[in-house]
C-alpha cells in the first residue's frame, strides 16, 4: 500500500514502499527513457534520497545495456570497421 505526503506548499506525492520502488523507477525508464525518468519521477513521488536512487538505477540498466552492446560488437568486430579515413574540408 502506498502513502502520501503533504507538503508545505500542499503539493501531495505518493511514498512508494521501499520494495516496490525499483520498479516504479524500471517501468518509468522503459517508458521515458533516462533523461525524462527524473523528470517525471519528482511530481509524482516522494522517498530519502529518491534522486540518487533513481540515478544509481538508471546508471545500473545503462551499465548492462552498454555491457550487452559492447560484447557484441567486440565478438563480431574485426577492427577494421573503427579505422575510417576522416574527411577533409
């Protein structure tokens, strides 16, 4: 079940229970993306420390999405591919 707080300036947010956050944050980035997930995580919800949560998760997927991106294009790459001629003006 989910709380909500009250703020000084009546502004009312709901305070996720700690075990479902994580999921709040990975369905907001599936849907948005990293950028506008913070964005749009502030007006709607409230814990300690939701702005270094919501980053260490989100570096967390991009960390693993990088990983997944990177070990297969070092298993298919010869190197030639990365030595292009740069263009000159």
């Amino acid at each position: 079940m989910h709380k909500d707080r009250l703020f000084d300036n009546g502004e009312r947010k709901d305070v996720p229970p700690s075990h479902a956050r994580a999921e709040i944050v990975r369905h907001m980035h599936e849907q948005h993306g990293s950028r506008l997930t913070v964005k749009l995580m502030y007006p709607n919800f409230f814990w300690a420390s939701m702005g270094r949560s919501v980053k260490e998760f989100i570096c967390r997927s991009v960390a693993v999405a990088c990983d997944r991106v990177n070990t297969t294009f070092n298993a298919t790459a010869t190197g030639k591919e990365l030595l292009l001629p740069l263009a000159r003006n």
